[in-house]
C-alpha cells in the first residue's frame, strides 16, 4: 500500500513535537553473539539519509544529536546473531551551507532460538532569524530502504521500519508552520508491510520513486524524495528547523520469551500509536 498526503499540519503536530525533542550522544557499534556470520539465514534491514542544501540563508545556530542501540542474543548452544548500527548527523553554518544526517540498523541471524535488534536515530536542528518580508527557503533529499529476508517463515520473522521527518517551527510561539513525513515497514512473514508520504502546502516534492516488493520471503522497500521549501514572513520570525529520523531492524527465531518480547514491541510503540492517531 503506498499512500500520499498533503496537508493536515493540525494532525501532524502531537505526533511530531513529540518525537523531535529526543536528546542523545553520537554512538557507532557492531555486535556478534555466536557462530560465523556467513550462516546468517534471518536478515533486517533499515537505512536512511536526509541532506539539506542551497539555504536561502545561514542559520545563526545548529545542533545535532545521535543514538544508537543494539541487542543480539542467542537462546541456544548452536546459533548466531548480530547487529550493525550506526548514526552520523552533521549541520555546516559556513558556504555551502547543509544539514545532513545517516542511520544505518541491521540485525541478523540463524539457529534454533535467537533474537537481533539494531536501533539508530539522528538528529539536525538549525535556528534561523527571519526579517520582516524575507523568503525563507532551502532544497532538500532523502533516501529511505528497508530489506527482509527469511528462510522458514512458521519459525523466523524478520521486521525493519523507519521514520524520517522535518518540521518548520516558530519558536516565538512553539507552532509547527510546515512538515514532510516518510513512515515505512516491511513484516516478514506476516501482514503489516506499508510506506506512506505526507507534506504540508508549502513543502513542494519533486516525483517521489517509491520501489515497494511487498510479500513472500524476500521483501524490500526503496524510496527517494526530492524536494523543496519556500516560506515568506512578513514579520520578524524566530525559527527552528528540525529533521529527524529513526530506523529499527528486527531478526528473531522463534518468538522470543516475554521479557525479550515486550522490550522488541516497545521499541515499535512510537510507530504504532502513530499510525493508529492518523
């Protein structure tokens, strides 16, 4: 299912205010539990970049935030698992000025019982001051992949997910003026697979290339967006740009015990509420 919006800034806001205001510490890991990778049957993958570029203007401050978690156990003498995470964020005030940000979440594994998660999240934020009757503007791109793969579908499941998210904020006020969204998940072998686009008026997309290869045992899910932003303000404005994004990588086999369980739905909860808010 693929599905488009434009629009509905007042839906969007609870949700994004939410997730934006994270703060965490630059993080890169690798983690092995058991035997050779090369025996690695049940597979996830979730992947994203974002870059802002050609700023209308510099911004007078930025931030950037990382975090990354990884969790991979093996429940058994015979088995394997393992994770990949990283987050790297960056935001250059000088010409050329952009904002940019990657997170890479795999997690892997083969056995009789084990369970791989991988999680990173990033984070740009750049401050801008606004003049009486200036246009505010900036181009922008992202690319956003999932992959899943199983080989006995009644034992292993494999799951990866995504968000990928900017807002525009008017920090004299705490309003969120524009927004652009990427929400995508693949279940492998089970329902659940979906990817959705929304943008606010005035975020203008070029034709987005959505590649979704939903069922069976071997699912991914490839999109690219470009695009840009244009705002004019007739009065001295104070705002917050913020780009955030998290993605989340799930193998296991078979399902794990209840601990392990209800810390792997957890990690999911931020994608399911706001799905069931929309």
């Amino acid at each position: 299912m693929v599905q488009i919006f434009q629009k509905d800034i007042m839906n969007k806001k609870n949700n994004l205010t939410q997730k934006f205001f994270l703060v965490a510490a630059p993080v890169l890991a690798t983690s092995i539990l058991g035997i050779s990778p090369s025996r690695a049957a049940t597979f996830a993958s979730s992947t994203s970049e974002f870059e802002f570029r050609n700023f209308s203007q510099a911004p007078s401050t930025v931030e950037t935030f990382t975090d990354t978690d990884a969790l991979p156990q093996v429940f058994g003498e015979d088995g394997i698992a393992e994770t990949e995470v990283n987050a790297d964020a960056i935001f250059v005030q000088v010409p050329p000025i952009f904002g940019a940000n990657t997170n890479v979440s795999k997690a892997s594994g083969d056995g009789q019982s084990f369970s791989a998660f991988a999680d990173s999240q990033s984070r740009v934020v750049g401050n801008f001051e606004i003049r009486p009757d200036d246009t505010f503007s900036f181009d922008f791109l992202t690319d956003f992949n999932l992959a899943t793969s199983v080989e006995n579908s009644a034992s292993e499941t494999a799951r990866a997910s995504g968000d990928i998210s900017f807002l525009l904020l008017d920090t004299d006020n705490n309003t969120i003026l524009d927004f652009f969204d990427i929400d995508g998940k693949l279940v492998t072998k089970a329902d659940g697979d979906f990817i959705e686009l929304q943008a606010s008026d005035n975020v203008n997309l070029n034709e987005p290339l959505i590649n979704p290869n939903f069922g069976g045992l071997k699912e991914s899910l490839q999109v690219s967006v470009s695009g840009s932003y244009e705002r004019s303000f007739a009065k001295q404005t104070n705002l917050a740009l913020i780009e955030s994004k998290r993605n989340i990588a799930l193998a296991k086999a078979p399902e794990p015990s209840t601990g392990i369980a209800l810390l792997l739905s957890g990690s999911f909860i931020g994608v399911a509420l706001k799905r069931k808010r929309k």
